[in-house]
C-alpha cells in the first residue's frame, strides 16, 4: 500500500469514527474558524486528539492543567470541560507569547461557557518567561502545583518545557504530554530517512534518561499528518 493510501484510509477513519464518538459542538467549531479569521495557522489539535487530551485529564484524575501553546484556545476548551465534567474545582492554566491569539482564545473560551479566569486563565508571555514565574508563585504558596501538563509551543524548547513541566507538577502521578514529538524528531533528522541536525536535542532520549519519568511515544495517524505524542507519568 503507498503511503498516499495510507494516509487517505486513515483520514477516512477518522472521520468516521468522529462522526460516530464525537458529538457535533457549536462552540468547538467556531473556534477553529474565528481562529482562522484572525489569520493563524490551522494546528490545533484534532478534534480526536482533544476528545483523547480530555478523557486522558479525567483518567488521570487532573485538577490543574498547565498548557504552553494556546492559538484559539482549541484544546484548552477540551481541557477546561474535562475539569468540570470530572467535578473538579481546579483550572486551566494556558500559557500564548501572541497578544492577538490570547485575546482570541480567552473569547472563544467564553463563547463556550468556560469561566475566564476562574475555570480557564490564558497567560501572556514565552514559555520560558511565564512558567519561571510560576514555578516562584508555587513557591510563595500562590497557586497549586499542575497535575497535567500539555506542551504545545515552539518545537525548539519541548525539552526545557519539558524540564519546567516536572518541576511545576505536583510529582508522582502527574503527567506530562508533547504534542508534535514525532514530526519534531522527523525534522531534526533523529529517525526516519532526513539528515540529522548537528545542534538537534532528542526529546525521546533526554526524557529516556531522566528518572524521574516513565515515558512512552505514540505515533498518530488521521486528521492530520503522521505524528505522535510523547507521554509522560511522574514516577
Ligand atoms: C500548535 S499551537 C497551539 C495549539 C493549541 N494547543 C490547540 O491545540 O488548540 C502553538 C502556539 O504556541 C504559541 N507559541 C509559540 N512560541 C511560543 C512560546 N515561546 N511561548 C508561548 N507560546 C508560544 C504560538 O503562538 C501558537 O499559538
């Protein structure tokens, strides 16, 4: 079978199986086309993988999810009604370095009944800014610590995202979830047919060598190109 097969049959899978799982949501879909209207990009996450990002928050038993990356505010809309589907009385905690996208988001967030700030909060800055400075509010006793972290940003900094992550969870049980993984590891050459980049940081090997993780990559196929999530359990 050519990989154009492939990648049809598989888009073809996942729309049905989205007809079938996943109810047809207003707010959901006008997020995704405001987005659009403001000119970024389409990368949010599926409507698949956000289904699998809210149900994963709710098997994990998530009270406080930190995400970096919130374009329209797509995925953290997934997140912020797992929290309320599940009872809990924590919030999402989304971190956009574009003033536009946060203002977009924390609209969307609104036209889909989610609380801002109080179920659903969208911090301005680049990661690598903000959650210094969360990790010193943790400290001070200001907010809690994160029980699921979402890493969705700029590819360059997945591992010092990563590296924050485990220090702003609340540890064992905790996880920690990066988007994009594979097409991150295609790019830089670290497998697959590409050369590999000289400067290129393997995410999947950091994190394999890091103890105070158990991790595993799933490779994704459907909606969109072949990808993966790094997932991550706090041990
Ligand atoms: C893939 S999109 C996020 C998609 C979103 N999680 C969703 O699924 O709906 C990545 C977002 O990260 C933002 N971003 C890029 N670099 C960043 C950084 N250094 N700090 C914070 N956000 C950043 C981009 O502006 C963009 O909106």
């Amino acid at each position: 079978m050519s990989a154009n097969t492939v990648l049809a049959n598989a888009k073809d899978v996942d729309s049905y199986a989205v007809s079938h799982l996943i109810a047809i949501d207003k707010a959901l879909t006008d997020t995704i086309s405001n987005t659009a209207k403001n000119g970024a990009p389409p990368i949010a996450v599926s409507p698949t993988q956000g289904k699998f990002l809210s149900l994963l928050t709710r098997i994990s038993g998530a009270q406080n999810v930190l995400e970096i990356g919130t374009l329209g505010g797509y995925s953290s809309i997934w997140f912020a009604r797992s929290l309320k589907a599940g009872g809990k009385k924590g919030k999402v905690t989304s971190v956009e370095v574009l003033e536009d996208r946060r203002e977009l988001a924390m609209q969307n967030l609104r036209n889909a009944g989610v609380k801002v700030p109080e179920e659903a909060e969208v911090l301005l800055g680049a990661g690598l800014e903000v959650l210094p400075r969360l990790l010193a509010e943790i400290e001070q006793g200001k907010r809690p610590k994160f029980d699921f972290i979402f890493i969705d940003a700029d590819w360059e900094n997945q591992w010092n995202y990563f590296d924050y992550g485990v220090k702003l969870s609340k540890g064992p049980g905790s996880v920690i979830l990066i988007d994009n993984a594979v097409q991150k590891m295609l790019e830089d050459g670290i497998a697959g047919q590409g050369k590999r980049r000289e400067d290129a940081i393997s995410v999947v090997e950091k994190v394999g060598q890091d103890r105070r993780v158990e991790a595993v990559l799933l490779q994704t196929l459907g909606a969109k190109q072949h990808d993966g999530f790094l997932m991550a359990l706090l041990v």
